[in-house]
C-alpha cells in the first residue's frame, strides 16, 4: 500500500542545491568578475572548494568550536578562505562582500517555480533553511520562489540537522508532525525530520555538484516520495 498524504497540510522545503542551482549561479557571477579583473580561475573548482567548507564550518559552530554566526558570515569565512588556498588576489573588499552575497541571488532550477505554483494551490509552502531570513527573503524575489512563509536558521536559533529546526515548522504553523512532509536533495536532512514524525520527499538533484559530478542519489527506504523534481512531487502529491 502506498503512503498516505491526506493529513499533510504543509510542505517544508531545503532550498540550497533542492530549489536552487547555486554552483552554475556561483560560475556564471565569477566568469563575470574574471572579465571585469583580468583573472583567470577556474570558477567551477572555486564553487565545489567554496560548498566544501559549508557543512564543516557550520558543525563548528553546532561543536562550539566557532561562535554562533549568520550563514552570511560563516559563506564570508570560507570565502576568505579558498581565495587563500587557491592563491586568488586582486579583489577589493567591495567586491568581495558583493560576490559573497551571490547566495542572495542564486538560479532556482528549471522545474522549481512551477512545482511550488502547483503545491501553492493545496498546501502551505515553507522554507526550512540554515540560511537567515534576509537571505531567503532576498533569495525568494530574485527566484521567484512562491512561499507562503520564511523559516531559518535565526528564527530557528539553530541549524540542521538540529531538532529545534524542524519544531519551528510545527510551533509557527501549529501542526502535528504527520502534517507536515519535508521536501530535500539531501538524505540526512530527511532522516532529521522523520526522526520527529514529518514525512519525507526526496528530490533527486545529480546536477548539484556539477555535470561530472557522481552523486549519490540513494534514497532510504523510509521516505514516502522519491521525485524527479518538483513538478514530479507535485504530480505524485495529487496537485
């Protein structure tokens, strides 16, 4: 028998790498900036050294290691951080805070805005996101990404895979876990939400990491959807 949906009344949703291609966005900014500088780097390799650092430096935070930062910031010191290691220089301090803020400005994927318009219609729509709410805010009118409403990681106090995260879906919405699915490109973010009752999509995303990437699109078999995309999602959903 198939999963039941008929309780879920709102869809939580990862954005980086789930709704949005920030490693083509992150090339496309920097192509830019070598005509403007004069320099030549290999932007791909920059985009894949610079979401490296994403995960680690955020269990930092998570450890104590690092003080509690803004995703902005902690994108900031990593920034810094692979112009180093790849021996880039030449960039002014303006510069590099608007190209750190590329994140604000991210493509979303070619099947992410007419997905939501489609879940729009039947459920509420939410980001879950580690990334703060002027970032999202920011995000969502530059892509077009149609949200009922914001959550992050400063509303949250937290980042995930951190339980508080997904309890802010439930108190801001007043809803029972059941109610909820959680949406995402990344397994151990589901497992997370299931872990506390939320059912799970899993949207494959083999191009996150780029063209030549092998990426691990395994789903576990505790998640109640596995999506193509989110216009395969919304079909599966009914919608």
């Amino acid at each position: 028998m198939g999963a039941d949906f008929s309780q879920i009344k709102a869809l939580a949703f990862d954005v980086f790498g789930t709704l949005v291609d920030y490693r083509t966005s992150i090339i496309r900014e920097g192509q830019q900036l070598s005509l403007k500088k004069g320099l030549a780097v290999n932007w791909g390799q920059l985009a894949d050294a610079w979401r490296g650092k994403y995960r680690p430096n955020m269990d930092r935070v998570m450890r104590g290691e690092l003080p509690k930062m803004s995703l902005d910031a902690l994108h900031r010191m990593a920034l810094e951080e692979v112009l180093l290691e790849n021996e880039i220089e030449g960039f002014t301090e303006e510069e590099k805070e608007h190209f750190n803020l590329v994140w604000h400005r991210l493509l979303p994927w070619g099947d992410s805005v007419p997905g939501l318009t489609r879940l729009k219609s039947k459920y509420i729509l939410t980001t879950l996101s580690n990334g703060s709410t002027s970032l999202l805010v920011n995000l969502a009118k530059h892509a077009g990404l149609p949200w009922d409403l914001i959550l992050s990681s400063d509303l949250g106090g937290a980042f995930k895979p951190d339980p508080k995260m997904y309890q802010l879906v439930l108190d801001s919405l007043n809803l029972k876990p059941e109610q909820v699915m959680m949406v995402a490109a990344h397994p151990y973010d589901l497992l997370a939400a299931k872990s506390i009752g939320f059912q799970a999509a899993f949207v494959m995303r083999p191009l996150e990491h780029g063209a030549h990437a092998v990426p691990d699109l395994t789903a576990d078999p505790s998640f109640e959807i596995v999506a193509n995309d989110v216009v395969d999602l919304a079909r599966q959903l009914g919608v």
